[in-house]
C-alpha cells in the first residue's frame, strides 16, 4: 500500500506463497491483524478433493493443506519424485524460467492450488485488489493465467481476475520491501512521534 499500486489502497488481500504461505487484509489504510496477530493464517487451508497426488504430510498433522501443496519445500520434493533433481527452490525456478517442461509443469500447478486459495479469499473479503506474491505468478505468464482461471472458476464474487488479481510489484526483492514498509509505515503514520527508545549504552 505504500510503494505499490494506487488500486491497492481502498481494500487488499495479499497471499503470501514461499517457504511459508500467509495472507494479510488491509482495509483503508489499515492492516488487520487480530487480538493475536493471528489473521491470514491460511497455511493450513483444506485444499479439497483433487489437490494432490502423493501428498506430503503437512506440519499440522494432515495432508492436503495449501502450505503443505506449495510451500517451496513441497515444491522441492515433488521434482525429486519426479526425478529433476534441484539443489534449491530458486534453481527449480530458473529452471521453469528457462523452459524446462518438468519444472514448468510444477509451477502451473501450483498456480492452479494457489487459485483456490485466492478464490476463497476473494469471496471472503471482497477486496479491491488481491495480490500474490509467489514468483511463478510473477515471472511465468502461463502462471498467471492459470491462477486467474482457477480464480474464474471458483469466485463467486469475483467477476473479473485480470483486474482483481494482480502479481506483486516487487517480485524478486518482496521481503526487502516489506521490511522497509514496516519502518517506513510507523514513520509515515506519525511523523513527529516518539521513536523507539535506545538501548543505553553502558
Ligand atoms: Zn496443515
């Protein structure tokens, strides 16, 4: 909302996808965070009937969770068992970004699981904007168009995925933003505050 999209600024849902996923919901200017700062937890969404094939146990106990699906470890894994062997997450990227079809093919189905995920949050918050930050999104038009046509099939209230769903605009450097937006965030909403108090120095 700060360094981002003009249309992120009425109402947002983001959806995180990494080693974790997570989703926030910003509302004219402010965040919603719980009593618990427990909002967005959708890690353990229920992917449903369909959402995998050999699926991996997730942390919570149960199978077909969204984070167990498309965490990047899960990513990881489900090259090996396919035998494309990658030492980390961002060379099975590079590989997608470079046209191998094994690694491509991952990375469109995890646009399709992150789709439902993305629905479901559409119908919940009706936002004006949902942005994901997952790097095939990003980065691998094909992507995109499948987590807007997972959206297209399963959103109620979303009439329109090419507007509403949108990558992030810091694709590749999203952690680094966030952190600054953090700092920047305190500072801008009260310019002449206190700041932080010091550690005294002995
Ligand atoms: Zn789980």
């Amino acid at each position: 909302q700060l360094f981002g999209e003009a249309s992120t600024r009425a109402s947002t849902v983001l959806l995180f996808v990494g080693a974790v996923v997570d989703a926030a919901f910003a509302s004219s200017g402010a965040m919603h965070l719980g009593p618990r700062s427990g909002a967005g937890s959708v890690a353990h969404l229920p992917l449903g009937s369909g959402g995998s094939g050999g699926a991996e146990p997730c942390s919570c106990g149960r199978t077909g969770c969204l984070q167990s699906e498309v965490s990047e470890r899960a990513m990881v894994r489900r090259a090996a068992e396919q035998g494309l062997i990658v030492g980390s997450f961002t060379e099975l990227l590079d590989r997608a970004l470079a046209g191998d079809a094994r690694a491509l093919a991952l990375f469109r189905r995890r646009a399709r699981l992150v789709g439902r995920g993305a629905a479901l949050l559409l119908d919940m918050f009706d936002p004006e904007v949902l942005v994901v930050v997952e790097p095939g999104a990003g980065r691998i038009p094909e992507c995109l168009a499948d987590l807007r046509a997972e959206v297209a099939e399963r959103s109620w209230v979303c009439e329109d995925p090419e507007r509403a769903v949108v990558p992030s605009s810091f694709t590749g450097s999203v952690l680094a933003t966030a952190g600054g937006a953090v700092a920047l965030g305190a500072l801008y909403t009260d310019p002449l505050g206190p700041w932080p108090a010091l550690p005294a120095v002995s």
